[in-house]
C-alpha cells in the first residue's frame, strides 16, 4: 500500500486487492495483508495506536477495526488482517490476537482433577 494517498484512494486500493492479491503492508517487520475496509466518515475514534511502516500517522486498533488514515486526515476502517502465516483474525483483535488465557479451576474442579491423578 503506498500511503501518501488521499482516504478514497487508500480505500478503492484494499477494496479492489479484496481475496487475491490482498493489499498488504509492513508492521513491526511482519507482512500485513488488509481486507474489507470502509470509508470512515466520523470522528476519530478512540483506540490503540498501531504504528504502520510508511503511513504518515499511525492507525488505530479500535472496537470494529483498523483505522488508518489518508493524507488527506480522513479515514478508512479495515476489518480483517492476514499475517505472512495465513493467519486472519478481525482487525479489532490484534493486539490481543496472541493472548492466552489460563484455565482457572474452582475448589470442585481441583478436588476431581487431584482424585484423578
């Protein structure tokens, strides 16, 4: 994606790259592929900062995506990213795409789990 376009243009770009070839950028050195965006014609919304190599400002990671924005300050929202792995995930869950959760067992649950072993 060269980034020093207007929104529209950034837009039609991921729009028209949609399943083959993908639009793809760099972020923190990983190959990102972008899918299904939509112009944004709002307020900036809140969200966490993601820095994008080549872009102007960095993008927001927000509750429906990403936003990244044009060099004309608007913005197109993307709502799924592919890595360099095949993995796709929606947008809005990339910073918590390599989170685990740990298995929190109540008092009953030890108690069968320590009656098994």
């Amino acid at each position: 994606i060269s980034w020093d376009q207007p929104a529209v243009a950034l837009h039609n770009w991921i729009r028209g790259h949609d399943k083959v070839p993908g639009a793809w950028t760099t972020i923190n050195g990983q190959v990102v592929t972008f899918y299904g965006s939509s112009l944004l014609d709002a307020s900036v919304p809140a969200g966490q900062e993601l820095a994008i190599k080549g872009a102007s400002r960095p993008g927001l990671v927000t509750k429906n995506g990403l936003v990244v924005f044009g060099n004309d300050g608007k913005m197109v929202l993307v709502r799924i990213m592919q890595f360099g792995d095949g993995k796709m995930i929606p947008a809005s869950k990339y910073f918590s795409a390599d989170e685990t959760t740990a298995l929190e067992l109540t008092e009953e649950e030890k108690k069968m789990a320590e009656e098994i072993r």
